[in-house]
C-alpha cells in the first residue's frame, strides 16, 4: 500500500529538549557492501568487550525484510556497540522505551474503530526490540555477567557470535517500531481531518434544523478522542526512536524518520523446511559441544542430532510431523537414543546404554531439554506467522471492498453529494481499516525476525 513521504513535523518541538547535532543516516551501500562494514568495524582485540564487535553476521535472512536502510542500521548498531557493558546496558534501555512506545501505541490504535478480539490477539506482544527467545536472554546473561566484572561467567566466542545475531535482530524489531509509530501518527493527523468534517457537518445540518445538539456533542467528543489519539502516537514515536537511537548511539539526536513509502510484506515461509537448520542455533551448538567433551572424542560430535523431519507445512504452517513432536503427551525429547546416532555412519540409532556415564546422560537430557525448547519456539512463531498472515489478508479484503463502496458512491454524483456524512464514514472506516493494517504488517515483520532467531538463522544452510 502505498504512502505518501513526509516528515513528522509536529514532533520537532516536542523532541526539541532532547536534540543534539543531527546527522543523516548513511546511504546503504548495497548487500555486497554490508558485510565487509560490519567485518572492519573494529581491529581484533584481546579485550572480552571489544570482541563483540569483530567478525560478521549472516545477513540472508536480514535481506529477505527487503528494507536497505536497515541493512545499514544493523552495520552501524554493530560497529556501535563495541563494549559488553555498553550494548548490554542499551538493550536494557532500548526494550524499556520499546514497551512504553508499543503501550502508548496499542492504545492510540485501540482508541479508534478496533473492537476486534482477533485483530487484538493477533497483534498482541509486538513491542519493538524484545530479546524474546530464550537462547537471547541466556547468552546476554552470560555476557552481563562478564561486564559486571565476573569473569568465572562460562561465556565463549560462541556466545558473542549469538549476541551479534541477537543485537541484529533487536535492532531490526526498534526499527520496524520507530517506522510503524511515525505512519501511525500520520494516519492519526489523517483522522483529525475527517473528525473535524464531520463536526463541521453536524453544526450545518442544525443550522438547517436537521441535526439535534446530541449529534454535535457526539462529533465534539470523536473529535477529542481523535486528538488524545494523536497524542499518543506522538509519546509513541518519541519513545521509539530513543529506543533506537539507544542502540545505534545517536541519542539523544532526535533525528527524524520518514514514512516509508510501503511497509516490506515478509516472503511466504517455505514448506519443508528441514530440522537440522536448528542445529545452528547457538544454545544447540553449544550443548552439542557439550555432548562431544561427555564422550570424549573429536568425532564424538557427530554422535548427537536432531530428528530429521521437516518443520513446516506446504502453507507455511508447522507440519503434521512437528505437531506430533510437540504433542504434550509425547515423551521423545525425554529420551537419550533419540538423538544418538554412530559417529561413524551418521545414521544408524544407538542404544542409550552408550551413555552410561553421569555426565553423558546429564549432557544428552540437557541437549533433549533444549531440543524441545527450540522445536517448541518454531511451533509458536509459525503458528503466529500463519495468524498474521490471515489476518493481514482479511484486513487488506475489508480495505478493498470498503474502496469499491467509496469509489462507487462517489461515482453516482449527485446522489452521494446529497448525504456526504455517508462519504465521511466509508473514509473513516478505510482509514480505520488502514491502520489496523499496518499494526498487523508490521507485527509480521518483527515476528519474522523471531521466527529467524528461533531457527537459528534464515531459511537456507
């Protein structure tokens, strides 16, 4: 759906007290370009800290967002955030401005026409950078534990790898925040306008002898609940750009985002995904690992993997195999020789008395545990995918079919002029429609970028 661009004027006095020295955000320089700035962010050092920042991070999957300019966000979050404390101490604060911008945001939506307990439950919970998958929270942990000065924390090289993935993603789901707040507030300028026409259509027509003095009160009080609704939406915005320029270290620059011409509509989640990807998941490789240093061998790592079953459905879904798995009364992740296999063949199951020690069975229901944590994770975000996904579909119907009515109307001439109210509700109601719709679009796109984390990765090797 297309967008006009234009900047967020009303917030400039507003945003005033905290501006410093604005700088524009450097032109994305292309996907080829990407990864050798996010490798010479900074030289190797010795120090825990400024590890954080050296190497390069898969970006496939950031790709497929179709959104260049936060392909250039990520480069700058990673060349930014070069201390343990530093990044960790602004994810904290980015996830706190987050949920008071998705708050004040939720309710500016919920405000207008959105008395829709599908909608609202589909939408629920997409608050801008969130560390929502559990292998996040772990690794950061770790990593706190480190910039706090314990250095006994059992972090590794794996663990800032994971937390480069992560300090991507968050800095894809503030962006996707930031964006949608600024259209929101465009929409809700919009829907000033159309509140204003219709007071204004209220005192003609009692000036007519047509319209009784509840009719004008009633406009007065849309009217005001279309302002406090703008209001809102200004506290939204705000907050979520200091969310986002927590993590790039612009703050407090205030700068100004535009309203992006389109909002990027994720691609289909493609059938028969396969289990392994999860193996690269950093809690799975680690435990793999882990399972490896249990039985003592450098080929001992190949002697522990995942079931080989395809994740999703031809539409998308999680498939009937993977369902199965997650059955509550299955006891599969409970079990050792479920995820044993011979080093040498790769293949062929083992008993689980190859495990007979107290640490490789300690090793092996611990890769279990986490095994059924991740597959679990998969499950939710595909069976939320779906649920945007139709919802943003019905959504973009009722779009379609209340344009038709407006064009229609609007067609017949005279006879729609006569009663103009009518007009005012079919463009009411189109832009009540339009902003639950981005609302949904823009939850997909975070929870793509959750549905990547819990894979561990994009969709391909």
């Amino acid at each position: 759906m297309p967008y006009s661009k234009r900047s967020i004027a009303c917030c400039v006095v507003l945003l005033a007290a905290c501006a410093g020295a604005a700088r524009p955000v450097a032109s994305t320089a292309g996907d080829a370009a990407l990864p050798a700035a996010i490798e010479t962010a900074v030289g190797v050092e010795t120090n825990w800290g400024r590890l954080l920042a050296e190497g390069t991070v898969e970006l496939a999957w950031l790709r497929t967002l179709d959104d260049p300019e936060l392909e250039n966000l990520a480069a700058e979050a990673l060349r930014y955030n070069r201390e343990l404390a530093q990044v960790t101490a602004n994810l904290d604060t980015a996830e706190q401005l987050a949920a008071e911008a998705g708050a004040a945001l939720a309710a500016a939506i919920a405000g207008g026409s959105t008395d829709d307990a599908g909608y609202r439950e589909a939408t629920s919970g997409t608050y801008g950078a969130a560390r929502n998958l559990q292998w996040e929270a772990d690794t950061w942990s770790r990593l706190g534990a480190i910039a706090t000065g314990n250095k006994s924390s059992p972090a590794s090289r794996a663990d800032l790898e994971a937390a480069r993935l992560s300090l991507v993603a968050q800095t894809a789901k503030a962006w996707f925040l930031a964006a949608e707040a600024n259209l929101q507030l465009e929409l809700s300028r919009q829907a000033i306008e159309l509140r204003q026409q219709a007071l204004q259509i209220a005192r003609n027509r009692q000036d007519d002898g047509g319209a009784a003095s509840v009719d004008i009160a009633t406009s007065e009080a849309e009217l005001e609940a279309a302002r406090e609704r703008q209001r809102l939406a200004i506290g939204a915005l705000i907050q979520a750009l200091r969310s986002i320029e927590v993590i790039l270290g612009r703050y407090p620059s205030a700068e100004l985002l535009e309203v992006r011409e389109i909002v990027p509509v994720p691609a289909p989640v493609p059938a028969g995904l396969p289990a392994t990807l999860l193996e690269r998941r950093p809690d799975l490789a680690a435990a793999r690992r882990r399972v490896a240093a249990a039985f003592a061998g450098r080929q001992a790592i190949d002697t522990v993997a995942l079931p080989r079953l395809p994740l999703t459905a031809p539409n998308g879904a999680a498939s009937a195999e993977l369902l199965r798995l997650l059955d509550a009364g299955s006891t599969f992740f409970s079990r050792a020789e479920n995820f044993l296999v011979e080093a040498d063949s790769g293949a062929e199951r083992v008993s689980s008395g190859a495990a007979d020690s107290g640490q490789r069975q300690t090793a092996l229901a611990y890769y279990g545990a986490l095994a059924q944590q991740a597959f679990d994770e998969v499950g939710n975000r595909l069976d939320r995918d779906i649920r945007l996904r139709r919802r943003a579909a019905s959504l973009a119907a009722t779009a379609d079919d209340i344009a038709a009515t407006l064009a229609a109307d609007i067609n017949r001439g005279d006879r729609a002029a006569s009663d103009p109210s009518r007009l005012l509700r079919l463009e009411t109601s189109a832009l009540d429609t339009r902003i639950r719709l981005i609302r949904v679009q823009h939850a997909r796109l975070a929870q793509r970028v959750d549905l990547y984390l819990a894979l561990g990765g994009g969709f391909g090797r």
